[in-house]
C-alpha cells in the first residue's frame, strides 16, 4: 500500500464531509429562518416590503411640580419621561420578533436584493405623544400608518392607546372609580352587555393560618384592526395593545406577547383579546410598592378572551 497516497485522500476526503456538514447546516440554518420570519410576520400582519414595528411607550409629562403618574418626582426635571418595567420588557418583545442579526447585515450589503428579498424585522421604541399634541385627530396617522403598531400602557399615560380603544373600537374600556381606584369594563362579557374587573387589595389564607394581603391586577393584550379613508386614501392597520391597570401588569402583558407562538396557535392571524389577572404580594402593607416592581412569574389568570380560531 502507498500511505504517501492515502493521507491526501484522507485529507480530502474529511475536508468535503466538513464542506458538506456546513452547507447542510447552513441550509437547515436559512430554512428555519423562513419559516420563523413566516409564523412572525403571519402574526403581526406585517408585509414583506415593511418590516418597521413601531413600539410606543406610556409619555409621563413630568411638571416642574412633580407628578404622581407612577411614583413620586421631586422638582429638578420635568418634560417626557417613562416607566423602566415598559422599557425593559418591549425590549424583550422586540429581542422575540426581530430578525437575526445576521440576515440583517447580510440585508445591508446585499443592495441587489437578490439573496435577500425581505425586509428585515426591525422594533423602534419610543414614547406615545403627549395628550396634547393629539388634539387634531389627523396627527394621529403620524404614527399609526399602514402596516402594524404596537402600543404599550394604559390610557391614563398612553395618548394612543386611548385614543384607539375609543376609535376602532376595543372590546375593553378602562376605568376609573369614584373612590379612584382603577378597573376595566368589558363589552359582551359572556353574554350580558358589560362586565366590570377592579383592582385593589384583598387577603388570601396561608398554609399556617395567617391572611396574607396581595393586590389583584389586570391586563389586556388586544389585536386590532383599523380600517379608515376611501379610494386611493384608503388605510388599514394592525394595532396591537398592551395595557394593564398598572406597571407590573403593563409588564406581565407584554411578556405574554413575547410569547406570540402559543397566542398565534390559539387565536391564528384574526382580530382577538383576552384580559388576564396577576396578584402581587402586599405583604410589607403597602399597596402601591408591588405595583412598580417585576410581575411575579406565575401564570396569569385568563378571566375573558375573544377571536379564539
């Protein structure tokens, strides 16, 4: 045998199998992809030519007084601010549903398109308009346009998000009660015309016989859609509303989304709403300090849902 012979066949022979093990992983790599960004954009109603999702955030407008919105603000800012819980959790959203990094930068020097036909999935967060910059109705086009939207807080600090449960319309309506506490009402609850959900504290037993206080907290994630104009001015868009009755719900709301996998198997690519309930421990006696802080990592409660497919 002439080994002199057998080592470059070796050789050979090991570097094809590599060669052949990358493309099939490659192939299985770029398949996979399609397949996600498919489910994704099937989901999000978003076009092939669009991969733009606008995230908009609660605007607190902080007077030189201070506010109240979530927390007090001691004199020494004021203009726009936002809640960290909505920040950080659009940010895990958009980590859910955003292209890979890879097929974006090959997007960018691929200026033919030829290997890369789509548009890249891409979230812009920011914050809502302020209450006051929406007194023209037409300004809202501004920042919902064709294509899908999603919109994260209640009304209270959300301009937007009041503005298109009251428009579209929602299934939903937040409320504020005479003793001003914070609730949702729901149309055609099971039936009957509507139906009211309050927060508040209440006790539960523990295990050695002692009441233990939590806050019962609310939340919608709603999918909308918004049909508007005539002819060539013809529109339509996809909102998506993410709201509780305070920040740790906000918050528990989004992470749902983030899992738009299980919510697309249940509810397909249709118009649908569900309102769910989270309880935050109060055991410390203090009422508002759970409500600021990280939704607790039990499942939420489904109390009504809609749109099922």
């Amino acid at each position: 045998m002439d080994w002199s012979s057998v080592g470059p066949d070796l050789a050979s022979n090991l570097l094809a199998n590599v060669i052949f093990a990358v493309m099939v992983a490659v192939a299985a790599i770029v398949l996979g992809n399609i397949a996600w960004r498919r489910k994704v954009r099937a989901f999000f109603n978003m076009k092939p030519n669009r991969g733009r999702l606008p995230v908009y955030l609660s605007n607190i407008v902080v007077h030189p007084g201070g506010t109240t919105g979530t927390g007090p603000i001691s004199v020494g800012y004021h203009g726009t601010a936002i809640t960290e819980l909505e920040y950080k959790y659009a940010l895990a959203f958009a980590a859910t549903v955003e292209s890979k990094p890879l097929y974006r930068a090959l997007r960018a020097l691929d200026s033919a398109e030829l290997l890369t036909t789509v548009d890249p999935i891409v979230c812009h967060i920011g914050t809502s308009p302020a209450a006051s910059e929406l007194g023209d109705p037409s300004r809202v086009s501004e920042y919902i346009r064709e294509g899908t939207t999603l919109i994260v807080g209640a009304p209270i600090y959300n301009s937007l998000t009041d503005y298109v449960m009251r428009t579209v319309p929602s299934h939903f309506e937040f409320i504020r009660f005479d003793d001003k506490e914070r609730g949702i009402k729901v149309r055609n609850f099971k039936g009957s015309d509507t139906f009211v959900f309050k927060r508040g504290l209440y006790t539960r037993e523990r295990p050695d016989g002692k009441e233990r206080p939590f806050l019962k907290e609310y939340f919608i994630i709603e999918r909308l859609t918004w049909k508007r104009g005539t002819g060539r001015h013809k529109r339509k868009s996809t909102i998506f509303i993410c709201a509780g009755t305070c920040s740790a719900s906000t918050a528990a709301a989004l992470r749902m989304l983030a899992d738009w996998p299980k919510l697309a198997k249940v509810y397909g690519t249709e118009d649908f709403g569900l309102l769910c309930e989270i309880h935050l421990d109060a055991a410390d006696g203090r009422d508002t300090i759970p409500r600021e802080m990280p939704p607790p990592e039990d499942e939420p409660f489904m109390v009504h849902h809609y749109g099922e497919s």
